[in-house]
C-alpha cells in the first residue's frame, strides 16, 4: 500500500485503516463466535474521520486486509503467546 499513496497523511489513514481491520480480525476470532461465523461475518469499517478523503482512504486501508493477512498475524500472535 505504501507505493500506491504519495501523500503521507493519506498513506498514514490507509496504514491505520489496515492495522484496524486486523486488530479487529483478531479481536473476532477470540470472541465467543464460533470459527465460522468469525470468518463469514463481515466488518464494516468504523468512523475514523469526519473528513472524506481520510475516511475514503481508511477504508481502502480495511478492505485491502485479505484472509491471508489475518491468517499471519494470528500465527503471529501465537507466536509471541509462546
């Protein structure tokens, strides 16, 4: 994503819209949601702006995190749990 932005606030609010969307993923998963529901259930992104374009570019940030994103950061995790 850091090629694709050149200004630097915007590239922050998409860098901040991806890490968001994982936190989010990850605080899902280790709900009560059995493992189904926390992977059709989708997430809509939260307010992080009143400003259009930083909302707009959050949300590019949310909805580039794929599966495979999710999958590593929760290997991550256990990981560091170990």
């Amino acid at each position: 994503m850091k090629g694709e932005i050149k200004n630097r606030v915007y590239r922050a609010c998409g860098c901040d819209g991806f890490k968001a969307r994982i936190q989010a993923e990850l605080a899902k998963i280790d709900s009560t949601l059995t493992q189904e529901q926390a992977l059709t259930k989708p997430l809509e992104p939260p307010l992080y702006s009143h400003h259009a374009t930083r909302q707009s570019f959050f949300n590019k940030g949310w909805y580039a995190v794929t599966g495979m994103h999710i999958l590593k950061a929760k290997q991550r995790v256990k990981q560091h749990a170990l």
